[in-house]
C-alpha cells in the first residue's frame, strides 16, 4: 500500500514505489531512487533544511553576542532542538535518539535534552490501518479477526497498536504500520545522511564519522520497521528466558502477522512506574524493579541478547508476580568478547587501576589503538576517583555518565553502537527504577552480577581478571574475596554447587599459582611447627637420664617450653580464612565440600602440591637440624673446659 498526496507526480509516485520495495537499508539504492527524481526530494528538503537553518541562525547569534554563556540560555536552545528533531518526523526523532547516546558527538547539555525526545507522535486513520493489515496478510478483517477495536489504544512513531480478539478466543494485541513510513524514512535518511556528510566535510570540530553513524541508524530502523524481525527476537528473547519464572513475554501470532501487522498476545498488567497499582496487586515495586535489573544484565552480560528500550510503557507488573517485556523493535547483540571486555573494564575500576583501564577502552572500541592515552589517564582518576570513594555499589551512575560524557567530548573517543544502546537501556532503567526507589544505584544493584559472573565464568580472561582483582601483586587479599563472594551472594541466581566448582577451578589453574603457592608456604610452616613443638613436648616427658643424652640445643629448647601443652590444632590460615568464606554464603553445607573430595584427589595439580609440601617439610627439617639442634650444641661445647 503506497500512500502519496493527490498532487503527486508520476516521478514521485515512482519514487515511492521503489522506496517501499526497499527491505534492508541500502544507501546507493535509496541515492539512486531520489539523485534521479528532485521533486519530492527538493520539496523535502524545504520542510526540513528551512527550519534548521533558521535555528541554526538563531544559535550563530546568541553565540556572537555571546548569549550561549548563559546557561538558561544555552538550555533554552538546547531544548529547542529537540523539540525542532520531534516536529521533523520518524527519522529525525530516530535521529535524535540515537545521538542522545554519542556523547562523543553531542556536547553534553545537547545530550540531556536529546535524551528525553519521546517516540510518539498522534495515531493515523483506522481505515488505512485496516486496509494495511487486510493487504498484507491477504484476507479481510473478519475472516483474520473475531473483533479488532478501530480506534488504537496508542501510536508511536513507526506504528499503533490495536485490541482485539482471535476466532480461537485469544486477545491480542495488533500493531500496524504508518502507511507510507518506508518511503518516508528513505527520504529522510537520504536527507539526513547528507547533512551528515557536509558536516564531516565542513565543520572540523566533528571528529566521528557522522555518515557511518547516520548508516547504522538506518540499518536499524529497517530492522525495526521489519515486524517479521521484531517477532523473531520476541521468540528468540522468550526461549532465553524461558527457564525464567519471573519474566513474560508475548506469544507471537505468525498467521496474522506479516512485514508491517505485528499480532502478539494481549497482556493485562500495569506499569512497573506506577507504584500504588503495584502494590494493589500485592507485589512489592522494589522486587518488581529488581526482576527487572537482574533480567537486563542476564540480557547483556550473559546472552549479549538485548532489549534497548526498556521504557515504563515496554515493561509490565503482572497479577502473577511476572515482569513482562513488550516491543522488542530494539534489540542489540553484544558479542562476548565485549561482554569480557565490559567485566573487565569493572575489575580495573574497582581496582582502581585507571591505566589499564584506558587500554580497556581501546579493546572495547572507544579508542584508536594510536591515540596518546597519557592525557586521558589522569581524566579517569578525576572523573572516578571521587565517586569510588564511596564504592563501586553507591556510585552515582548518572553523574559519573555524565562526567564520563565530558571526557569523551574532549578527548578522541568514538562511541561503538553496542556501547550506545547499553548506556541507553541502563539510564532508561535507572530512571524507573529512581522512580520507586530515589536510592537506587544501578551499579549496585549490577555489581553482585558482576561479582557472580568473575566467580563463575570459565572463560580464560575473566580468570585471569579474577586473579588481578584478588591478587595484589603476590599477597592473595582475602579481604577483596570476601567481599566478591558477599556480592555474588547477594544475587537472586546465585549457582552455590557451580561457585564452589570454579573456585576449585581457579585454585588448580595457572591463574591460581600464587594462591596454591600460599597454601603450601602456610601448610608447611603449620606442620613444621607443629611436628616441632610435639618432639619438644615428648622429649620433656622422657626419663631425666634419658633427658641428659638429649643434645644440649634441644635440652634447652625443651626447657623454655611454657606450660607443658601444645596447640595441636592445625590452623592453615588460607583454609580458614576460606572455610569462614564459604560459611557465610546461603545454603552452603559442609557435605558440598565432602562430595568434591573426589574430585579434589584427582587434581594432578594436588599431587603437585603434595611434592611441594613434602620437599618444604625436608628443608625446614633440615634447617632445625641444622639451626636448633647441632648449630646451638656447638658453642655450648666449645664453652666447656678442656
């Protein structure tokens, strides 16, 4: 269905045709279709570039009689332009969005505003949305549906949504496409694109590469307008949180749904924000909020599976105590290298290691592998080291965002899409969940997940972070475990049987070196002090003849010994510093340490340890031999007279 105005010209109907057969964002097709025909094009580009240039005059002013350095001002004009980019249409709002993200492009009070530009515009006629879905999916209304409410029960940008009723009986829920959005978003990005183009030619200031931004949007927004791509992640989000009991998402009707009708289940719930309907259904908002947090950095950190735009409309408290998740147009993947990358960044913050830290940035894609990164060191240290004060778990997520925002203006940072929709759906859940709790920190509510996946996950670079984040060069900190094991341990999805197996893991790999190297060290000098003290003890209990053939070193030795009893405890202090870990984690059991004894014996890396022990237990015998016994009878010999 092709929708132009009556005065549209044979040209521009072409045009239209041709843009709405397009299926997949393609900038040398959609130049082909408008470079060819400049009616439309040229008509456009009056309703677009007109006001925009008039805005931008209005800016060039206030900045030479230096108005812009007053802040109302320069909030003013900042919220200017986003209300300017809503009144442009679909592409520009999508537009906007996107660059509310890039605090690499947008200086940042720009940002904040851009940031707040909602996807909703008024809904469109019924009769077109009607005549859409009965084209598409070939059959008319009655024949597909048993009722469908006319009248949508709300309109985005791309779409509305209808209520209705299947003939088997379901209620679902029908989003149908704006007629003529395709060809709509074709024009506008081609407009967009070359804006985006003259400013990378002309303004010097810009140092990312506006087209290559202005692409990936496109390819986005096709996905979105995709509806048979957006069924495919709402199945493919639904079989990855299937095991989760406490998230719902909306069966997928594939025999009324097409590339622009979207059929899916209706689901009755309210809006996580709306505390009191809430609690009506007798939940508590806060654990709502929590099955949200937990969800999100599953999403990101476990499946690199994403869904980016978590707004209160798009997530629902059920009756049931389920969350549910809606509209799944954007998703984002996360590949897990980057997921490595992101813990990892973690560990060095908390480390407090911001040297490292910038070479994370660098991995993640932030930074030219040649940028200098001496500058951006100290940078880091200004912008976390005051907020790490207080710990990674009150960090002010917002504010550091928005410190952080500052530092990638001025420094040659390049924001990566992936990092850009994290930021988008971590500040967007936040602003929910502030909503119910003006306490909440994000990253303390994320770090226990964190914590989980560094005590949990096999991969080889999170065991080596594992070991950076308990090791301070060779001295194993006990106290930086403990307080990891008290963080995964506040995670809802704790796996205490898998903890326990990767922390034996890491004892017996090469990360675990030093720490088994510790083990030893405090196994041989307990067991030397202990055989010890009990050849002293029994030595004092011999006959005093036999007592006098004793060498002297050892007389005397058995003489200074206090009080007659000896400890015959073994305190290993890793062990106990370990055990009293261990002890503190929910449901643990002594009996889960005893049935991996097996497995225990079976470590070759044990063995190796039972070498180890035996050799130390030789040398400090020897060393006693040598120091306590024949060493001390020595001098007292040579004081005797001849």
């Amino acid at each position: 269905m092709v929708t132009t105005s009556p005065e549209a010209t044979a040209g521009e109907i072409s045009d239209f045709i041709e843009a709405a057969g397009l299926l997949e964002y393609d900038p040398a097709a959609i130049t082909r279709i408008y470079a060819g025909h400049p009616g439309r094009l040229i008509k456009r580009f009056w309703q677009t570039l007109v006001p925009i240039g008039l805005y931008l005059l209005g800016v060039g002013f206030d900045w030479l009689i230096q108005r812009l350095r007053d802040p109302e001002v320069a909030r003013d004009r900042a919220r200017e332009a986003a209300d300017l980019v809503a009144s442009l249409g679909p592409a520009f709002i999508k537009a906007g969005q996107a660059l509310s993200t890039r605090p690499d492009i947008v200086p940042p009070l720009l940002l904040e505003e851009l940031a707040q530009l909602q996807d909703q515009l008024p809904g469109f006629d019924s009769a077109l949305a009607m005549a859409c879905i009965e084209e598409d999916l070939g059959a008319s209304i009655s024949e597909i549906y048993a009722q469908l409410d006319p009248e949508p029960i709300s309109a985005a940008s791309l779409g509305q949504v209808h209520r209705g009723v299947l003939h088997s009986g379901e209620a679902v829920a029908v989003k149908v496409q704006r007629p003529g959005l395709r060809e709509q978003i074709t024009l506008d990005l081609y407009i967009v694109r070359n804006i985006a183009a003259w400013l990378n030619r002309n303004v010097g200031l810009i140092r990312s590469d506006l087209v290559a931004l202005i692409d990936e949007l496109g390819k986005r927004v096709f996905e979105e307008m995709d509806y048979f791509n957006e069924a495919s992640n709402a199945e493919k989000f639904a079989q990855l949180h299937a095991h989760n009991t406490r998230i719902a998402v909306p069966r997928i009707y594939r025999e009324a749904t097409s590339r622009r009708v979207l059929t899916m289940e209706w689901i009755d719930g309210v809006k996580l924000t709306n505390l009191e309907a809430v609690r009506q259904l007798g939940f508590d908002p806060d654990d709502m909020v929590q099955v949200g947090v937990d969800c999100s950095l599953q999403q990101l950190l476990e499946h690199g599976f994403f869904h980016a735009d978590p707004h209160p409309g798009n997530l629902l408290a059920l009756a049931d105590g389920r969350l549910a998740y809606l509209d799944f147009g954007m998703m984002s993947e996360v590949s897990r290298e980057s997921r490595t990358g992101l813990i990892q960044a973690v560990v060095h913050l908390v480390n407090r290691n911001f040297s490292k830290l910038s070479k994370d940035f660098v991995s993640l894609g932030f930074l030219a592998e040649d940028v200098n990164l001496e500058p951006i060191v100290p940078a880091f240290e200004t912008v976390f080291g005051q907020a790490l004060e207080q710990g990674v778990s009150r960090m002010d997520f917002k504010a550091v965002t928005d410190d952080l925002s500052g530092v990638m203006y001025r420094f040659p940072f390049r924001v990566p899409p992936y990092y850009a929709l994290i930021i988008r759906s971590l500040v967007t859940l936040e602003g929910i969940a502030l909503s119910v709790d003006p306490d909440f920190k994000i990253l303390g509510a994320a770090y226990p997940y964190f914590a989980r996946r560094l005590m949990e996950d096999p991969d080889p670079s999170l065991r080596q972070s594992l070991k950076e984040m308990l090791f301070d060069g060779e001295v194993f900190r006990w106290q930086r475990l403990d307080n990891l094991v008290a963080s995964a341990a506040q995670g809802s999805q704790l796996d205490l049987e898998g903890l326990l197996d990767q922390v034996i893991s890491f004892l017996f790999s090469d990360n675990g070196g030093l720490l088994r190297t510790q083990l030893v060290d405090a196994a041989v000098e307990n067991l030397d002090g202990l055989a010890w003290q009990t050849t002293l003890n029994l030595s004092r209990r011999l006959p005093m003849r036999l007592q006098a053939l004793q060498p002297p070193g050892l007389r005397r030795q058995v003489q200074e010994l206090k009080g007659g009893e000896i400890d015959l405890l073994l305190d290993l202090e890793p062990i106990r510093q370990l055990l009293r870990i261990l002890q503190t984690l929910p449901g643990f059991e002594p009996q889960m340490l005893i049935s991996r004894l097996p497995r225990l014996l079976a470590e070759p890396g044990l063995r190796r340890m039972g070498r180890d022990l035996a050799r130390g237990l030789a040398e400090r015998s020897l060393v006693r031999l040598l120091r306590d016994v024949l060493v001390a009878t020595a001098p007292e010999r040579a004081m005797q007279p001849a």
